[in-house]
C-alpha cells in the first residue's frame, strides 16, 4: 500500500492506510496501548486494541521508542470531547498491522527529560530527533531558506569559497593552522573575506554560506571553534550605510518569513518574533559610549570596544525606547578593525564599519573595505602585517575595483537569539569547541 505522510492523514478519513515513522513514545495500559509517531511531516496518536485487529496489541505492545516502523491502519476522526487542540489532535490512527523496519536500543535516558548540555552533545544522534531540536534546526534551516531568497532576488549570486588558505584573512592569531604537504603550512579559513571581495569584481554582488574556524581559546556561551558564516558583498556602494540599509531589508525578510513558517516552532520554544521596525536604531560608538555613561554612569568612551554587559544595555535601550531588537553599533575605531576596514573621511581615525547587536549578543560584522590598492597596502602596513603575503589577493584592486563593504553573521548566533536559546552550542547541530569534536577531548577532573 502506497505511504501515506502523517501530515496528510486528515485528508484520508475513513480509510485504512500505511504511514513509516519512528515511536515517539509508548503508553501501554494492557488492554489498549497508545503510540506516538512521526514521520517527517508531524505526529500522530496511533491506537492498537482489539477494536481494530487482535494482533496489533501485542505487536504494539513489543515496540520501544525510537522503532522504525511501517503501520497499516485506519484513519479515524475522534469523538468530540475528545479532539484537542495540537496537530492531528482531530485524529485517531486505529493499528491493524505493524512492521517493524529498525529496532532502536532501550533508551538510555528519558527523552522527554530536560537533558544536561553535556549528556544532550554526547547523545546528539539521538537528542536531536527531539521536538526541541528539530524545532530549532528547523527554524535555522528556514533562515538559511529566507536568507538566499532575499539575496538572489537583491541581484546577489551564491558561491563557494575554499576553507584551506594560505595565510589568514583577518590577519589575527585564532587560525588552526596544519602541514600541508611537507614544510608548507596551510591554514584553516576564519571568514571568506577576502574571496568575497575578490567576487565582487566579478559578479558586484554576491554571497555565501559556509563554516569558518577560529582557534579562539573561549569557552563562552556565544562562541564555537567552527561556526557557519552567512556573509555578503556588494560593489558600488556610497559609503557603508549602503549595506547597512540592504541588511536591515534581510533581517526583516528573514523575520517576515519566519512569521510564515515557524509560528510552531516558536511557541513550543517559548519565542518572541523579535522588533525589527523600518529602521534599524544606529549609533556611532562613542554615541553609544556617551549614552551609556549618561544612564548608568559607567564611563568607557574612548574604549576602542564595546563589553559584553554594555553590549546587552544597548540591546535593553534600544527595545525599550526605540522599538527595536536589532541595533547598529558604527565607527569602531582603526585600531580595532581589520587591515581592509576603510577609515571613514569624516571621522578620521575611525572606521566606516560596524556591528549589529540582536538581543544583547554582536550577531554580525560588517561595513565598507579600503578598495584602492595603495590604501589597502597602507592598511595592510599599519597593522604590521607584509604585503607581499597578500599578493594574491592584492590583484583584485589592481584592475577596477569599485567602493563595495559587506557583513558577515553568524548562523548559530542569530539561531540562539531568535529563539531565547542561551547557550550558542544548543543552536549548533554538532558544536565543535575547546573541549569536544563530537565527543568529550578531555575528562573531567571530577569523573
Ligand atoms: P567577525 O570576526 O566579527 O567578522 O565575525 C562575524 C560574525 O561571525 C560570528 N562569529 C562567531 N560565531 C560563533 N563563534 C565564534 N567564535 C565566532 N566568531 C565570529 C559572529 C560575528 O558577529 N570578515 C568579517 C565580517 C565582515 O566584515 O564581512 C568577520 O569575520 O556572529
């Protein structure tokens, strides 16, 4: 018999069908046991008793969670007082036959339990089949979706950039760094920087999605060792405001289409769509500085960055008195920015860059590059970096390249903010971090 998705068993009334899925859970009152499963597409409560056929009960009655299963059975609409409110809560699945396709071990913890971080990454082969997983991948992999439809409808074209490099694009010490054939070292890409910039002069617009790796030593609730990067860069800009206000269009696409499609996802995790207004608040650093000092009374202007605690102030500020989750935080100094970060000629010493705070956490990086070749080779100096190690890259700017800048975000950052998710590992499908590649590198001390 052709398989039915659970999804669409409200379409099917009356008639008997197969569906495929996993036990969910098991509920065996002897006379009558109670299955959820789901496939793909939602669940289902599926109910074997001698009602339907006499086999089933006992058939039912051999399965753990997690089974692998094929059940044949009627679709049934349940008696008034007994439809609620959930997602086929209408519906009663009566088992006539069950084919158990994969057997699943005796689990090894209660997975309707709220799992310690470090007994869900150990397990993640099975913590994510949980409603609460799946709800948070699910929701990355529609930001992903709103992401790209945005871009290849602004003119933008997608690409691949390589992840083994020659030198570091943001100049800094946080590459891994490895033996690439004999003596030569090769390095671990931290963004796709500088092959963005390099698209540029051949599509003037252009994104990409992919990870990055920095061998930060931090073992902090918003940073990975391997994260995935959405960057974007556009040529013929004014000046930064340009990608400003496009990503500001993206953030409230990306808001919009979440509203779409993952009301569900939100509810079960307890989320708020976030402000995204018309326009996003924006303020220099020093602004930012003054105001916090003018309110708390916590003096840091002049400070070259901002602190995590100011970072979440400015965040609270501007929800409360600018109806906005989303801020702008511009003209970082060029002290604190990397080597391609154009200075603003209105503010000398200062950056036409900035950075987007989304409920308290930096979530994204961006603004305008130096594009001509001697000043990005001046740039390049002041950091006391050497030119000749860029070269490669330096060719770009010596055959037309236009004003351009772009942002890069990233993914598992913007997924926890969304969804009031703490810590950045649980909005992370396999974290990578100090301590662990799948499984734990160190013991603790105290097991
Ligand atoms: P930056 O280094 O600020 O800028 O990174 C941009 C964004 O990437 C995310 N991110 C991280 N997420 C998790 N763990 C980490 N260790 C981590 N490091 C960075 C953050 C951050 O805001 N090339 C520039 C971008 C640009 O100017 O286009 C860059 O990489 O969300």
């Amino acid at each position: 018999m052709e398989r039915i998705l659970i999804g669409d068993l409200k379409d099917h009334i009356g008639k008997d069908v197969t569906i495929k899925g996993w036990v969910d859970g098991v509920r065996d009152h002897g006379k009558v046991a109670f299955l959820v499963l789901r496939d793909r597409s939602g669940n289902v409560q599926a109910v074997a008793s001698g009602d339907y056929n006499e086999t089933a009960l006992p058939a039912a009655q051999e399965l753990g969670e997690q089974y692998a299963v094929e059940i044949m059975g009627e679709v049934k609409e349940r008696p008034e007082k007994m439809k609620r409110e959930e997602v086929n809560g209408e519906l009663e699945f009566g088992i006539k036959e069950i084919v158990v396709l994969s057997k699943a071990e005796q689990m090894p913890f209660d997975m309707s339990a709220e799992l310690n971080i470090d007994t869900h990454l150990d397990n993640l082969p099975l913590t994510l089949r949980t409603e609460k997983s799946r709800a948070i991948f699910k929701v990355q992999s529609e930001i992903l979706i709103a992401y790209r439809a945005f871009l290849n409808k602004e003119g933008f074209t997608e690409f691949q950039s390589p992840k083994i490099t020659g030198d570091d694009a943001e100049g800094g010490a946080n590459t891994f760094s490895f033996d690439y054939f004999g003596d030569t070292k090769a390095h671990l890409a931290t963004s796709p920087q500088f092959y963005k910039q390099i698209m540029t002069g051949v599509y003037e617009r252009v994104f990409s999605t992919g990870t990055a790796f920095r061998a930060e030593k931090h073992s902090t609730s918003r940073h990975l060792n391997e994260y995935t990067s959405l960057d974007l860069e556009m040529a013929f800009i004014k000046d930064y405001k340009d990608v400003a206000n496009l990503v500001a269009d993206l953030m409230r696409h990306i808001v919009e289409h979440l509203k779409e499609t993952c009301v569900a996802e939100f509810k079960l995790l307890d989320a708020e769509f976030p402000l995204a207004p018309k326009e996003f608040p924006m303020m220099k650093l020093v602004e930012a500085q003054e105001l916090i000092k003018k309110e708390t009374g916590e003096d840091t202007v002049g400070e070259p960055d901002l602190e995590p605690e100011h970072e979440r102030w400015l965040c609270t500020y501007a929800k409360e008195n600018l109806d906005s989750d989303f801020i702008y935080i511009t003209h970082y100094p060029v002290s604190k920015r990397p080597m391609y970060t154009f200075e603003d000629p209105e503010t000398p010493g200062f950056t036409g860059s900035f950075d987007m705070l989304f409920r308290g956490v930096e979530i994204m990086s961006g603004g305008q590059r130096r594009h001509e070749y001697d000043n990005l080779v001046e740039g390049i100096k002041m950091k006391g970096l050497d030119p000749d190690k860029f070269s490669y890259y330096l060719q770009a700017f010596k055959y037309g390249m236009p004003a351009h800048g772009g942002i890069g975000m990233g993914l598992e950052r913007l997924t926890a903010k969304f969804l009031n998710i703490k810590n950045v590992k649980e909005a992370t499908l396999f974290p990578r971090d100090m301590n662990r590649i799948d499984t734990l590198l160190h013991k603790n001390d105290s097991e």
